[in-house]
C-alpha cells in the first residue's frame, strides 16, 4: 500500500490526538479512584498493521473500566465496502460502576479511511443501571447539545435508533448522540465537530458520578444492575456495529470484549 505524504501526516495528527484524548479519559477517571487504583496498559498488534492498547482498571469507584485506543490497517475493509485496502483509527470506552446509581457510560470517536473515501463516527451514550435521575440525563444530553450544535437532533435520533435492543423492544439507556460515515467534504469542519465531541465527554459525565458514587445502596440495587448489565452485553453482542468491525477485521478479543461488565445475571 502507498501512500502519499498528506495522507499519512493527517493519520499521524489524528493517531496523536486520539492518544492524548484517551490520557486525559484515563487522568480524569483515576481522579475519582483512590491512589492505589490505576489504569492497566496492555500493547497489541494488528495481523496486517498497526495495532493498539487497552487501558483497564478495577478500582473501588470502577468496578471496571476500559479506554482503548486502536490505529489498524490493512488490504481489504472487512464491512461494507469489501474490498480494497483500510485504515482505521479510534477511541472507545466503556465504564461499569461499583454503584447501581451511577450509570455506565460509552463513548467512541472513530476515523476511518478506504479506497471510496474517509468518513468520521462516535458519539457517547448514557446506560442507568436501574436508577435513572433526571438531572443527570438533562445535564448529559446539555453537554452533547453544546458539542454538536445544529446536529445534535439528527445524532439525537440517531442514537435512539441505533441503541434499541429488538428483542426487549426499548432503548438500552437514556440516549446520548450517534453518527457514523460522517464526510460534508469539508474535512477541517468534520474534525472540529469529532474533537468536539471527544473533549466534551469527560464535561459530560464527570459531575454525575461525583453526585452519585457515594449513593447508599442496598443488595437489591446491585442485583437489578446486573439483571440491566445483562442487556447491555445482548446489545453488544448480538447488534453493535463496532464489535462486528473488531472481529471482523482480525482484531485483538481482548480489547473487543472490553466492553463486557465484569458480572451480569440472566
């Protein structure tokens, strides 16, 4: 595969970003562990180049977390395309709270570039574990509203649709924002609008977990939220779009698989 100059300087600006953002996720959430607790790195390589590094804790606020990042290439896009060479760079996380009443979080930025064109996807998501609280959706959704501005209806609607389980017929949380295959031919305008969307996130749900991590809870609260983790591991088993790309590019389980909670219960 060549590539031109200009190709590969913007690849290098978009790896060197999304890195940075994955250190301040990881700065911000351990400020909420105590200090023994700390994020896990664990390097990986892509069959076809490039490759990754998955980011985990299991702390005393997290009971766990993962904030992984991964730049792969490769000579034939595994999704709709099929066929021709890829690159494909992002962020993704996911928070599993010691707390029921402090709701798990998901957020992915993601650039991908084939032999048609580029395109920008992400957007962040809020999933309650049983316990929703209005202040904490309305503080949410007011973040992403700030961040996307004249698109946060149609990545609004966007994330309603693409976060419904069929088979429980409902959302699997409160919503959040979502696009995908994002290109308006202005590529510095798309990537402010992505960057956006990457540095607001810890704006997003910071202050809900410090109003929530110290909420008394009972063993019943803890057996609801693994009956709703149960959910969130169907969701991403059986329909998101991500995971499907991960394995179906040969990438690493582990850091695939980051997304599951540490315990559910059918």
């Amino acid at each position: 595969m060549t590539l031109k100059a200009d190709t590969t300087q913007r690849r290098e600006m978009l790896v060197t970003y999304l890195k940075s953002l994955r250190d301040r996720i990881i700065s911000g959430f351990e400020r909420l562990e105590s200090s023994d607790n700390r994020f896990e790195r664990t390097p990986w390589n892509h069959h076809s180049g490039g490759g990754g590094e998955i980011s985990v804790i299991r702390g005393d606020v997290f009971e766990k977390a993962a904030v992984n990042w991964s730049g792969v290439s490769g000579d034939t896009f595994p999704m709709q395309d099929g066929h021709g060479p890829f690159f494909a760079t992002g962020v993704s996380l996911i928070t599993h709270m010691k707390n029921p009443h402090a709701p798990t979080v998901h957020m992915n930025i993601r650039y991908i570039e084939t032999a048609k064109g580029h395109w920008f996807g992400g957007g962040y998501d809020l999933t309650p574990m049983g316990f929703p609280y209005e202040e904490d959706t309305a503080h949410f959704h007011r973040v992403a509203k700030e961040a996307t501005g004249s698109y946060y209806e149609e990545f609004f609607q966007a994330a309603r649709e693409y976060y419904y389980i069929p088979h429980w017929k409902k959302e699997r949380g409160v919503g959040g924002i979502f696009f995908d295959h994002f290109n308006t031919d202005d590529f510095e305008q798309d990537l402010a609008l992505w960057q956006k969307v990457g540095d607001t996130f810890l704006d997003a749900i910071i202050p809900i977990y410090e109003r929530r991590n110290e909420t008394s809870y009972t063993t019943k609260d803890q057996d609801l939220q693994a009956k709703l983790r149960a959910h969130y591991v169907e969701f991403n088993l059986l329909y998101d779009r991500g995971t499907k790309f991960g394995f179906q590019s040969g990438g690493n389980p582990n850091a695939i698989l980051c997304s599951m909670p540490p315990s559910a219960k059918w």
